[in-house]
DNA sequence: CCGAATCCAAATCGATACTG
DNA sequence: CAGTATCGATTTGGATTCGG
C-alpha cells in the first residue's frame, strides 16, 4: 500500500486521511470542471470544441487543463487526427465511463433538488431559522 | 423556472448553464471538504469536534464554513445545547441523508480505484504515452 | 481548429491566535 | 468546547495573445 491508510475500509484505503492516495483522488474529483466535463463526455466521442460549447462559461485554459487532468488520471483518452485544421477528439476510458455514471447521478441529484435548495437558501438569507420568533 | 434552462432535462433544470440553480448546486457539492464533512456526518448525531477528528487536517474555519453552507442549503441541522461547556450537534437532514449516499459512493469509488490511478499518474510522469515510442 | 503561454486579479485556504 | 478573527501564502480563474 502506498501509505499508512486506515484499514477498516473495503480496499485498505481512507479518504478521511490526507496521506491516502485516495485522498488525492477525491480532491481530483472536487471540481466543478471535472463533474461537467465529464458529464459532456458521456454519449461518446467529443471534439474539443463541441465540449467548448456544451460546458457553458468554460475557457480553453480550463477545458484544456481539465482534459490533461482526466488523462494523467487515465479517465479520458486523447486521439489527434494529423491533418489540417487539426482535430482532436476526447472519449471515457472504461474506468471513465464507470466514473461517469456516478458523477451523472450527482448532477440529476442537484437538478432535481435545485427548487428546495433555493427555498432554503432563500430562508436562510430572510433570516428564517429558530421557531416562533416573531420579528414586528 | 428560475431563469431559462434548457428545457430538455427530466427537470427542467440544466447543471451545464451557468445561470441555472442547479449549476450553483454542483459547484457547491464541488468541494473535498462537503465530501468528507458529509461522509462523516453519515451515521448519526456528531459533535463539532468529533467531526474534526475524524476529517483529518480540516481546520476549524473550514469546518465551520463547510456545516454553515450544509446548514444553508437545507442537508444538515444544527442543535445547540446552553450548557457549559458548549455543546452542539449535526445531523443530516433527509435531503441531506439522500445525498450523502451518493456522495459516499464517490468516495467509495475514489478509494476503490486508487490503485489504477496511481499507476495512470506514474505513467505520466514517466512520459508513458504513444506506443512504440523506444526511448534508450 | 486546437491548443500553449503569459499575466494578473481575486478568491480560497491554511496556520495561528484568541474568545465566551 | 465550539467557534471567530486575522493574515499571508497559494491557488484559481478569466482575459488575452500567440502558434502549428
């Protein structure tokens, strides 16, 4: 193992732990980038550029950084087309697309909460909390 | 709606939006501290320092950041009970049990494929790329 | 068309010290 | 015990420019 990790977890790995390895995946992982690129990348193949448009707000620095992150990290495959214009084209490796499917769960998960969150938000902003407190 | 998503999702919301309410979700969740705070927070009733021992080198701003913006959006409950010493209890809220299962997988997965990853990110370094390429 | 490189502003984070 | 306050270091992100 790669370091002293807990080992009352299933694979010998702790996240709680910031010496895990697994650690570091997880903060891999904590990016909005990472969640929406993903996510754009679920049918198939994409080209750079369709991925431009389909993350909306996103720059070339952070799709391009994003990408080289996921491919270090072996979740995306790069294929360059020598030919001009260039062509470059992104798609999930296995353990990519088997990420993805988690990742995708977590973004239906906040588009079907969205209305409650913004209740609650919206609450706690109007000062809403402690019962039975009437302010005149 | 809150301002125009896209209008082809289950609900009507679209996380890949900027303006959408569920963008702001996902780059909230999009955090190692909400991860592990939450995962923490899984079984029942914790205290505030019971929390910072298990998330290791979480500092105390962070600690209290993160629980305030669980608070906020409606996935954790605070209890304080007037005692001295102070004593105050988090819990997950329904919607907050409902995330954390998911959240857990993630990290479930982030330990679990560790190993791959590790190995992905040595390669890497190693300047492991296109086939066939003889460096001596 | 697909990026790399640079610069800079701003937000975030961590360490530390302090309080009721 | 459960936070708050402050400060500096680090990171991040956006804008812009350039090249193959």
């Amino acid at each position: 193992m790669d370091s002293e990790c807990a080992p009352d977890t299933p694979f010998g790995y702790d996240a709680f732990r910031r010496e895990c390895m697994s650690h570091t995946v997880l903060e891999m992982l904590a990016s909005k980038w990472v969640y929406l690129v993903v996510g754009a990348l679920k049918p198939g193949r994409r080209r750079y550029g369709e991925l431009q448009r389909k993350v909306e707000g996103i720059t070339p620095k952070m799709l391009t950084q994003t990408l080289r992150i996921l491919e270090r990290d072996g979740l995306v495959r790069r294929e360059i087309f020598p030919v001009i214009p260039p062509r470059v084209e992104y798609e999930l490796t296995d353990l990519g697309c088997n990420l993805s499917d988690l990742l995708n769960q977590i973004r239906v998960w906040a588009e079907r909460h969205a209305p409650e969150i913004r209740d609650s938000r919206a609450q706690s902003l109007a000062g809403g909390d402690e019962p039975a407190e009437f302010r005149a």
